[in-house]
C-alpha cells in the first residue's frame, strides 16, 4: 500500500468523480482508476460505488475514509517533525507574537546583511513564559517589550540585557467622515469612549496601566472588548468598536490607508523599549556573535 493511494481516495471522496480527482492529482484517468483498484484489493472489499453518479463510497468506503484521513495527517505530521529535528536550528529566539510580525524580521534583516544568513527559530508567547523558557535553555535569546515584569524574573547576576529599540503605543479610532477620530481622547464623564483593551496579563496593558495611572491626563474610558493578542484589538478598531492603544508599527499601514486614525494628541502616546535579554552562561558562539552585533546597532540608532 502507498500513501499516494490514500491520497487519492481522500480526493475521490471529496469530488465524488474520477476524472475530477484525476486532474487534481495529476494523473491520467485510467492511472487513478488502477490506484483505486490497487487500494481496493489491498483493504479485501470495494471502496466506492461506481455503479450511481456521481460516484459515492460504499459502508466499506465511508468507514474507511475516516482511518485513510487520519493516516495522511498523521505520516505528514511525523515526516515534517522529523525534517525539522534535522533542520540545522543555531540560534532559537523567544518573543510576543506581534514582535515576531514587525520588529523580529527587520532585526533580524539588519544581521543578515551584515553577517550574512543564520538558521534561528522563533517561537511566540508571554513574557513569564519567554523568561521560563530563557531560564530552562529552551531559548538562547528573548526579544520583549521591557516591562517592571521582565526586570523582576531576570536577575541581572545572570541575564545580560540591551535595549534594541523603542515601540511606541498611539491611540487609534476609526475616522468619522470628515477624517476626525470617531472616538477621541479623553472622552468625558459622562460620554466615556469605548475601549478595546488587551489582556491584563499582557506586557503592554501592564505599561498602559501604569501610564494612565501616573499621568496628569484623564482618559474617560469604558471597557467593551478585551484580548490576549493585539491583532484582536486592532481588528475589532478598524471595525469601529472602539478606540484601543496599539503599537505604531501594527497600525501603520492601517494610519496611512485612513483606515483609523490617530484617537489623541501627542501627549496621549506611550513610549516602549523593545529589550533582548540572555543567560551569561549560554556558551553559544552564534549567540555572542549575533548579540554583540545587535548591541552595535542598537547604539547607533542611539
């Protein structure tokens, strides 16, 4: 048996027509029809039922579709495990979904081009969980947003740090039809603004807090919407839910389409260092190349 035989019965059963399953597998007419009858024998019964139109499976054939299924998924899914353990993987950096979209390629772009290629694998998740994972080796390097969090999981004894860049958090709404925010700071108390806010564990709402807490302004603002992703927020901006605090760098092809708009002035924006952070003892020689390059970089951008 081949699994290109299962394949093909997959394929069958979702056209019910052989020549249709023929063409989307690339294979002659008569050719598929002799896979089908080569899978056939090997099971001992018939499959399909070629004697209706379209072509339909047989009690036989319907219940073995289910095991055909789940034997493809399966031998895919082992055959690219496998490859991946094989994949030459140097450097594994752990950061937030967001940054691995807008800030991990173009770092990674500017060592490239200095350097050269290097194989790095990137994986995605919170903060406590991006240190959890730098303490126990599973990571050699962690890009986050700086936070009072990150600073109090990584003892400086052990973890070295650099700042690589700096986020900044902007206020954004949907645009009314004179190009205005339809929700714009501060709101008032007795029509406060819809936000659409982040998870309370997030690095970013924890700086949110803090900022609005400490800050001289007053935001009048009722919470309608809260996710654990930022994608979440911006999408449910642009379908003008509410206003939210987005990084500039998610929202900026949204701002320049005229899709949302800024929702404040100036003072209404939070600055964000971008940091990496690393275990001294890892004795990675790609880690020590790739961070002393990334800590000259990030000095000359100042």
């Amino acid at each position: 048996m081949q699994i290109k035989w299962l394949e093909d019965f997959r394929e069958l059963a979702k056209t019910r027509s052989f020549s249709r399953a023929a063409e989307n597998r690339s294979v002659t007419h008569p050719a598929f029809g002799r896979r089908i009858r080569a899978l056939e024998e090997w099971v001992g019964t018939a499959l399909v039922d070629r004697g209706v139109q379209p072509v339909a499976l047989t009690p036989a054939g319907r219940l073995f579709l289910d095991a055909a299924s789940n034997a493809i998924d399966d031998l895919n899914e082992a055959r690219w495990l496998l490859r991946e353990v094989q994949l030459p993987v140097a450097l594994k950096i752990g950061t937030g979904r967001t940054l691995a979209r807008t800030f991990v390629p173009g770092w990674y772009q500017d060592l490239y081009e200095q350097r050269g290629p290097f194989p790095i694998s990137v994986t995605t998740g919170g903060t406590q969980g991006g240190v959890l994972e730098l303490a126990d080796g599973t990571t050699d390097l962690l890009i986050s947003y700086a936070s009072p969090q990150a600073d109090a999981l990584l003892d400086p004894r052990k973890y070295d740090h650099c700042r690589l860049d700096s986020e900044t958090l902007v206020p954004v709404s949907i645009p009314d039809k004179r190009g205005h925010p339809r929700f714009r700071l501060p709101g008032s108390a007795g029509s406060p603004l819809p936000w659409l806010a982040f998870s309370r564990g997030l690095t970013l709402r924890q700086i949110l807090d803090s900022h609005l807490a400490a800050t001289d302004q007053k935001a009048f603002l009722t919470p309608v919407f809260q996710a654990d992703f930022y994608e979440a927020v911006e999408e449910m901006a642009l379908r003008g839910f509410g206003m939210a605090w987005l990084p500039h760098r998610l929202v900026k092809n949204d701002l320049g389409a005229g899709a949302l708009c800024l929702a404040g002035v100036k003072e209404w924006n939070i600055r964000v260092d971008i940091s990496m952070y690393r275990v001294r003892s890892n004795q990675n020689a790609l880690l020590d190349e790739v961070w002393k390059l990334a800590i000259a970089n990030a000095q000359r951008l100042g």
